[in-house]
C-alpha cells in the first residue's frame, strides 16, 4: 500500500518539526539574574527598608489595637473583643506576608 503525495509530506512536516523540537530543548535558555540599573541600587534599597520599616510599625500598632479592643470589649461588649480576636490572624498574615515578600517574588523569577 502506497502512501499519497498529501501524507507522505504530512510525514515529512512532522519529522521536520520533531526534529526542530528536539534541537530546541538541546539549547540552554538564558536566565540571567536580576540587576538593578545603575545607580539605583542605593535609593531603591532605602525605600524598601522604609517600607519594611513601616509594615513593622504597621504590624505593632495593629496588635495593639486588637489587643485593645479584646480588653475594651471584655465586660459586656463581647462582640467588640471578638472583633479584636478576630483581627489577629489578619495582621499576623500581613506580617507574615511582608516576611516572605522577597522569597514569593524571587521563586517567579526564577
């Protein structure tokens, strides 16, 4: 049985791109690391460390103020101190979320 014009060039295609496929994956693909432009190294790094600096007073002042609540809202406002119980888990997530900032961004840029 003889294959017809239309699928023996069919076959050829296929092994055309096969072939191109496999020298593909064969590359290495560059992935150099991240680099900051020149001369922005310095006042990038400052401003993170002033937004660090501010998720950290942030945090503070937040379980403070659920810690508050829980002492307002201990005689007859049950409902009060359980808002402020409530609210801890929700700043220790944004701290914790600050903490691991760098090591989620960095895991995408791999």
């Amino acid at each position: 049985m003889q294959l017809s014009e239309t699928g023996r060039q069919r076959g050829a295609h296929l092994m055309l791109i096969s072939a191109v496929l496999d020298m593909a994956q064969a590359v290495p693909v560059p992935n150099p690391r991240p680099l900051a432009p020149p001369g922005l190294d310095k006042p990038i790094n400052t401003i993170l460390a002033w937004a660090k600096w501010g998720v950290i007073v942030a945090g503070v002042a937040g379980l403070f103020i659920c810690g508050a609540q829980m002492a307002i809202g201990r005689k007859n406002r049950s409902s009060f101190a359980a808002d402020g119980a409530s609210g801890i888990p929700w700043v220790l997530g944004g701290l914790s979320l600050a903490a691991t900032a760098s090591g989620i961004v960095g895991m995408f840029l791999r």
